[in-house]
C-alpha cells in the first residue's frame, strides 16, 4: 500500500498553504472567537474556490467526487493554519446527506456546501454531544437523534469551550427531513468522515506547533547557549516529531481505507484519530513547556494552536472510545 502523496497531491496541499499563509489566520481567528463570523466566511469563500468543500460532494451535486485523501490533505493545511469554522462538521454535513439516499434533500444543500455557499454543521445526540458546533454560524443545522434527522431552527446560547474559537450551542427545534433506518446508517458514515478530517486537522496543527518550537529553541537562549542545544529539548522535540511521523501514515491510510468502502475503515480511522490527536496534543504540551511563561499569553498567537489542540483530542471520539474500538474484536 503506497501512502506517498503524488505532486498533484502536494502542489494542491503547497497551494493551500501558501494563500492561507497570505491570508494571516490568526486574525481570523480571533475574530471569530469573539462573534465577528465575516472574515471567517470569507475565507470560507476562498477555500471553497479552491475547491476544498467540493472533495466531500458527489459529482452529480457539483462536487469533485467525495475524495477522502484529497480531502485530508486539504484538512492538514487547515489545521496547519488553525482555520475556525465548523470544517468537519460541514463535511460531515454533506456525507450524511449522500449517505441518506434522499435525492431531494440532497439536492438542497450539497451544491451550496461544495461552492462554499452553506455552512453546515451537525449534531448527534444519540450517541453524542447535546451541541453543534458553531450553530451560532451555520447556515444550517442537522441534527440527529435515533433514526431522525431534522434541521433545526433556531439554537441555544454559546457555551464556553477549550477553545474560544469553537463555540457549541445546543440546536433547537427543527424540521423533520427523514426517519428510518438509513438515517442511522448515514449518521455512522458522517461520523467516520468527521473523525478522519479531524485527525488531519490535528496532524497539521502539530506540525505548526512542532515547527515554531523548534524555531524557538533555535532562538531562545539560556546560560549564553541557545536552548536546542540541551539534550533534553532536543529529546522532547524528537519525541515529538517521531509522534507526528508516526501519525501521517495512518491518517493516509484512513482515508484510503474510506474511500474504498473497507469493512474495517472505522477502526483504521479510529487509529488515525488517536494517533493524531495525542501527537498534537504532545506537540501542544512541548511547546508549552519550551515557550515556558509566554507560551500562556494570549498576545502569543501559538496559543490559539495550543488551545485547538486541546479541544480537538476530544472532538469526534475520545482518545478512550478510539483506543476502545481499535482494540475491539
């Protein structure tokens, strides 16, 4: 099994990372955590033309054709640049509704998720969290519970999160738009899509997070040396790296698992999401350990990786529940 990208691949990921580092996502963070969701939609706008939404809608609801390694890659680079906004939640969003089998609702929202139009977001509640993210923001909210979906009308106050640039809000109301079987079916197969794009997310936050610490060390100095010359830093910046290296094969492989239909892609993506998540949130604590007191600061835009990492290890599967399903028989 190959796990290479191919240059396709990587000028497409390349491309990302360059008009997101353009872009200064730092201030849109913030921006978004405070309330002010226009800079955020904007870049949504953006990433849309580039065609990062589209990887998730089927060709005939003028997407690309659902690519799930495509689509992690893309997920890397936003999480590279710690991107706000319900992303896996809006994938998530379009895979339950090709999954649902309902041409008409499909038809409704797919073609506004892939041109970056709709912003979606999703809640489970059986088995899952009360909250969609960023409800507050969503153009709409789908929302699952049993053999239900319906599309909610209205939401709940913002509740506080790890991160303030997620905030979950707990969906209210709604309009029944299926029940059935297939409903749960479609509701498992979205909840893969959104655990992989969340490993991805969190493989490239940790890249970020490894990267600038490494810078750090490099320019920091102590007792007349620079600190990455200490045996201990480097160790930890090793182990650190040799987590995230780690990690990127089982994300690759995840995807692959998923985009070819395998029985077992649930525990592989399982693995993936582990995986990735404890070597973002290692990558989180290194560097806020070596950043020492300024690594706290909210100035300090490392901070709003260290935050996301945080909140993403328990976003779409506890790393617990992700172990639990690996491990099953």
């Amino acid at each position: 099994m190959l796990f290479l990208l191919d240059a396709e691949q990587r000028d497409f990921a390349r491309s990302l990372d360059a008009m997101l580092t353009a872009t200064g996502t730092p201030a849109v963070v913030r921006s978004w955590a405070a309330g002010d969701t226009a800079p955020g939609r904007a870049l949504w706008t953006r990433l849309a033309e580039a065609g990062v939404f589209a990887l998730a809608v089927p060709e005939r609801y003028d997407g690309l054709g659902a690519l799930s390694l495509e689509l992690t890659v893309a997920f890397v680079e936003l999480g590279r640049h710690a991107v706000p906004g319900p992303l896996a939640e809006t994938v998530a969003a379009a895979a339950l509704l090709d999954r649902l089998g309902d041409a008409t609702t499909a038809a409704a929202w797919l073609p506004g998720i892939a041109a970056g139009k709709v912003v979606a977001s999703v809640c489970l509640l059986s088995p899952g969290s009360p909250y969609a993210l960023d409800a507050d923001a969503a153009d709409a909210v789908f929302v699952v519970e049993g053999d239900t979906l319906r599309l909610a009308e209205a939401h709940g106050p913002v509740q506080h999160s790890l991160d303030p640039a997620r905030r979950p809000a707990r969906p209210l109301g709604g309009t029944e738009l299926a029940r059935g079987p297939a409903v749960a079916a479609a509701a498992a197969h979205a909840t893969e899509v959104a655990a992989l794009t969340t490993a991805a997310q969190a493989l490239g936050l940790g890249r970020t997070l490894l990267d600038r610490t490494v810078e750090h060390a490099r320019q920091r100095s102590q007792f007349g040396v620079p600190i990455g010359s200490f045996q201990a830093v480097k160790h930890r910046l090793a182990d650190t790296l040799i987590a995230l290296e780690f990690a990127q094969p089982l994300v690759h492989a995840a995807a692959l698992a998923l985009g070819r239909g395998d029985t077992g892609s649930g525990r592989e993506i399982a693995a993936a999401k582990v995986s990735a998540c404890e070597a973002a949130y290692t990558a989180a604590r290194t560097a806020l350990h070596l950043h020492g007191a300024l690594g706290y600061t909210e100035e300090l835009d490392l901070s709003l990786w260290i935050r996301k990492a945080r909140a993403l290890r328990s976003s779409w599967g506890t790393p617990s529940a992700c172990r639990a399903r690996v491990l099953a028989p």
